[in-house]
C-alpha cells in the first residue's frame, strides 16, 4: 500500500494556482466545429439581453428588441448588435475578463456558462465588444487581438499564463456615445478568416443557419405557424420569438418550415397535420413540449430544406443537429423523414458546452423513453405510406398496361385468338385497379380519385373494343389476311416490348398501305 501525506489547508491556500494560456485556446477555437456556431453564441447573448431589457422596462415587450446581422464585404467585417439591456459601464470591464463565470447560471437565461463570448477568437484577426447601459455617459470598447493571441499561444513558452495574454491582447477604451443608441451590445469581427466558401461572410449559409437554429419567428405563409406559436406561448423563454435581421433587411430570418416539402424540382408534398405533444417529468412537471407535423412520408427529405429531423431546442435554440433524437426512432433512417421539435424545460436538463448534446443523466433518460412512442408513430407512417404509394405504382402500371393492350386492339392487325387473349389481360388488370380502390388504407377522397380514373379507362376499353378497325388487313386477300395476322401474334408474342411491337406492326400496316 502507498501511504500519502495530506497536505494541510493552509498550504494550499497559499499554493499559486495557475492557469496557462492553453485553456483560451479550448475556449475561443476548439470549443465549436461548426464556424457558422458563433452566430448562435451571440443571437443567444443578444436575446437574453433584450429580456432584461423588457424585465428593466427599457423594451414593452420581445417584439420591441431587434438583433441586426451587418456584414461588410469590402472591408470584411461583421457586426452583431441587439437593443438589450446593455452592459453598464461599471460592469463592462469586469464582465469582458472574466472567463467562465458568467451570472446567469440559475436565472433561467439561455447562456450561463460565460465562454461563447470569445467563440470568435480563433476566426477573426480582432474581436472587439462594445456596449452602454441606459444613463451610461460613454461607450466601453474592448478589443482582442487575434493575431497577438495567436502568436502568444504558439510560443513555447510553457511558463506564459491566462493573464498574461489578456494584458497583452486586450484594450479597452471609451468611446463618445454620440454615434451609438441609449442602450445596446454589439460585437465586431474583424476579418475572418476564409472558411470553405467564406461562410462567415456568406449572407445565404449565415442566414440558413440562424433560421433553423435561432429562435426567429415563423413565416407569415406557414399554415402551422400560429398553432405552433400559441402551443409554446405558456412556457416562457420557449415560446418567445425574435426579430433578427441581415444588412438591415426589413423582412427577417424566418424558421424555414413552409406548407410544402420539394424533395426535388418535381416531386413535391404538402404538410398534412400538426400533432402537438407533452412529455411529464419524473416528478409530474411538464419536462418538455413538441410538436410534429405529419405529411406523406415519400423519403428522407434533403438535408438542404433546413427541416427535417425530430430537433431539440432548449429557451427556442437548437442544440445539436437534426440527428440529436435518432435513437427513438425503430430505425435510424426515420428520423430523416421526421418533421418536428422538442422544447425542453425540465431545468436538470442542460446542453453541453458546445450546445451539440445534453449532458447526461436520468432526466433526460426520461424524455427520450417518451419519445419512443412518437418515434413508432412516424416509423407507422413511413410504412404506411410506403404501402400505400406502391399500391398507387401498381394501379398506374395497371393502367399503362391497360391503355397499351388498347392500343394493340384498336391498331386491329392481330387474329382473333390473339385479340381475345389481350381482352382477357385487360380484365385481369381492371380486377387488379379494383382491388387498389378498396385498399382499406387509403381514404375516402383516394379511393374516389381512384374509382374516377378507373371509370375513365373502363370508358376508354369500351371505345377501343369496339371501334377495332383493322382496315389494312382485312382488304387484303383471304389467304394473306390470315398470314400477316399470324406474323403480327408471333411479332407480339416474341418481344419483350409490345410498345416497340406495336411502333413495328405500325410501320408494316403503312408499308401495306402503300402497296
């Protein structure tokens, strides 16, 4: 056994507690995969300020605050600003070097952990924070440099602290607040750097990714939107939506839901039906509320439309991807099908520092089992929905057959034998379509839409059955009528195509004609 020594209280009190420069490094870069990330740290930061201000009495009411998204492409800069509640003067120095310690934890505010303010650091050549609370006679400014960060980390100097960079690196001034409103935030990114296609400029990706992860409000069009509005309405900071605009825009990002889904250029679906969903606490509060919207379940719907998934949002901010909710489905590629969203409540249920997962534990064990039944239920539609498209695949070719043997009957250039056996093809068809429009799956408004097509096929054997004309052939003579028929049978008898058959018994009966 290892004996140990504890060493007393007092020595540690006077130990030097140090804290080296690598962990900005975690903090400003390794923190967040996706570059596009930094958007959601600072609309997070700005709509926790607007709150304080409608509490404060600055603001009436949420729809009072606007969050602008300024990007400059010539000089390649952005800035982020919101007409919250501010920081003071006072607390502006203290607040832009402090460094997980943030004082919202346990206020209910949607960040509390006081590290997604630098989540720019490792993007940007200078990161400048600015900001003036009502009554506040200056601006403060406080301003990174990336660069001299950069540098600072990379040198080997293993003895280089935390403050050391900061006393390096940050400035912080006063400004005149002439040029500025009476209470305001804002965030400044100085040159990022070119990711992919300039994503942290590009206003199409920055505006794609605020609408899906950010809590804009739905489009006017969206026929959902309102339902929707109202089910959240109740329970606080998830019902609560925001103004947020890009280069000063006076329309702004909307959710990307709409009434249809385009799977591609020509196939196309519409949402059909709005489930709304409650999911209980372990203790008997209401841990979280969703919705799903059921449509007709064609396949995974492209990643593009910034909608599919059963998605998790926490205060109406996303956290994590459309995946998050996969395991609750029987299988995995359903979640792909899904439309819908959980806003969690339950307070013992926290994102992660990264915002891509929860972190673990019972509670969250507890929405999940919830979720199962709702994931079963999508899994039914699917499969529904498969069964009954292929009952309307079949019915088409059906159809399609239908209409071909027609055409062979109407061209009248085969025997009679061989006449009565495609008549008697044509019924087994027509008993097949029959028995698609009684599918006991389908609705009532599908089966009559089925009972109508087939009516009109049926009308349309009547008119070809009878209307057989058969001129070419039978003003031949007898003993040739006979072979030239016999050849036809055998034309359609051997080819795998009757389409192509029928273009070739065409242009013989023209041949005929001719001769």
């Amino acid at each position: 056994m290892i004996e140990a020594e504890r060493i007393d209280d007092g020595a540690l009190e006077e130990a030097d507690i140090f804290v080296g420069k690598d962990i900005l490094e975690l903090l400003s870069s390794s923190m967040y995969v996706n570059p596009l990330s930094i958007y959601r740290e600072y609309v997070q930061n700005a709509t926790d300020a607007i709150d304080d201000a409608v509490s404060a009495g600055l603001l009436s009411s949420t729809t009072d605050g606007r969050i602008e998204i300024n990007l400059d492409h010539i000089d390649r800069r952005v800035v982020i600003r919101d007409n919250g509640i501010g920081l003071s003067n006072r607390d502006f120095p203290a607040c832009m070097l402090s460094f997980g310690a943030s004082s919202k934890r346990g206020t209910g505010a949607r960040g509390f952990r006081g590290v997604g303010r630098l989540s720019a650091l490792g993007y940007v050549q200078q990161l400048v924070f600015r900001s003036r609370a009502k009554d506040d006679t200056k601006v403060l400014e406080a301003s990174w440099d990336g660069r001299e960060v950069k540098r600072m980390l990379a040198a080997t100097d293993a003895h280089s602290d935390l403050r050391t960079i900061v006393r390096e690196a940050v400035t912080i001034k006063r400004l005149s607040p002439d040029d500025f409103p009476s209470h305001f935030f804002e965030v400044e990114l100085v040159k990022p750097r070119r990711i992919a296609n300039d994503r942290l400029l590009n206003e199409v990706e920055i505006a794609a990714f605020v609408g899906q992860v950010c809590p804009c409000r739905f489009a006017p069009e969206f026929s959902f939107g309102h339902e929707i509005t109202e089910l959240l309405a109740p329970h606080g900071r998830a019902g609560t939506f925001y103004d947020i605009h890009i280069n000063a825009s006076e329309t702004p990002i909307y959710r990307p839901y709409r009434n249809e889904l385009a799977y591609s250029d020509t196939k196309k679906a519409s949402m059909s039906r709005l489930k709304a969903f409650e999911i209980e606490s372990m203790d008997g509060a209401v841990a979280a509320v969703g919705w799903l919207i059921h449509h007709d379940y064609q396949g995974a719907i492209p990643a593009s439309l910034g909608v599919r998934g059963l998605r998790a949002r926490v205060g109406n901010i996303q956290v994590g991807h459309d995946r998050l909710f996969s395991e609750v489905f029987p299988e995995d590629r359903f979640c792909s099908w899904s439309i819908g969203e959980v806003h969690v409540l339950d307070t013992r249920i926290l994102p992660n520092g990264r915002r891509d997962e929860f972190e673990s534990n019972a509670h969250l064990d507890n929405i999940i089992t919830h979720l199962r039944p709702i994931g079963a239920e999508v899994a039914r539609e699917c499969r529904v929905s498969s069964q009954k498209r292929n009952r309307l695949k079949s019915f088409e070719l059906a159809a399609d057959k239908v209409y071909e043997k027609l055409g062979i009957l109407k061209q009248g250039a085969v025997s009679e034998r061989y006449a009565n056996s495609v008549k008697a093809e044509v019924g087994t068809l027509f008993s097949e379509m029959r028995k698609a429009t009684q599918y006991d799956l389908f609705g009532e408004e599908e089966r009559g839409s089925l009972r109508s097509q087939l009516k009109a096929i049926e009308a349309a054997a009547d008119t070809h059955t009878t209307e057989a004309k058969g001129d070419i052939v039978n003003s031949l003579p007898a003993h040739k009528r006979a072979i030239y028929k016999e050849v036809f049978d055998l034309i359609y008898d051997c080819s795998v195509n009757q389409v192509a058959a029928k273009s070739l018994v065409d242009r013989m009966l023209s041949r005929l004609s001719r001769t």
